[in-house]
C-alpha cells in the first residue's frame, strides 16, 4: 500500500521548500531549535548550551535552510559532528513533521497552501 494511502483514503503529500518557509515567531523559532537538537543530537546535548548561540546567528524571521544550518554550525564549533550526514537527515525529517503538526495541537495558526505550510 503506498504510503499516502490509509484504510482507503488519500492524504495529500505537502512539499516545502526550506529556503523559503519561514518561521515567524520567537516561539517558533526557539521549538524548531528544540526540535532540531533533540531528533539531531538526542538528549545528550542540552539546548541550553546552544539556544542562546544559534539565535545569535539567526535572522529575526529564519528559513527551515537557516535554522538548520545556524544548528549545526553552533554545534560544529563545539567540536567534530559524528555522522553528520544522518544527523542531518534527522533534523530534516523532524523539520518536516513539526512543519506539517495539527495547528490546534502545536499553539500556532498554520495555513496549508500550494506553496506549503506557512505560520501567522
């Protein structure tokens, strides 16, 4: 059974473009960087070694691409990333699911349009 496929409906598949998703609130921003650490790192790595960091390095209202990548530079400088490749993978599958979450469960009002989920 494809994926898209559950007990005989279709769920529609929802492409984004992390360059141009943009996070909007400070809320969001410091939960994407949550997220980020916690499916890229685990546990092990306390985000309030990095938050501080990598919202330093972010522009006010960052793209998915950016955060991303302020997250594994901050964490770079701190010394080499093992599997980064996987790491990474990680981060974006996380991203991705946290950017498709049921807006009454997440506290943001999101809007699904052809060009992908937006926050506002």
């Amino acid at each position: 059974m494809p994926a898209n496929m559950r007990h005989g409906e279709r769920t529609q598949i929802v492409s984004i473009d992390a360059e141009k998703v943009l996070l909007t609130s400070e809320r969001e921003v410091d939960s994407a960087i949550d997220t980020v650490v916690t499916f890229a790192f685990g546990n092990a790595e306390p985000l309030d070694r990095y938050l501080f960091r990598i919202r330093a390095a972010l522009p006010t209202r960052p793209s998915v691409k950016e955060l991303v990548e302020a997250v594994f530079q901050v964490r770079g400088e701190m010394g080499p990333i093992s599997d980064e490749e996987t790491r990474r993978q990680n981060a974006a599958m996380a991203m991705a699911a946290f950017l498709s979450a049921d807006p009454p469960s997440s506290g943001c009002r999101r809007r699904c349009s052809a060009s992908g989920p937006r926050c506002g």
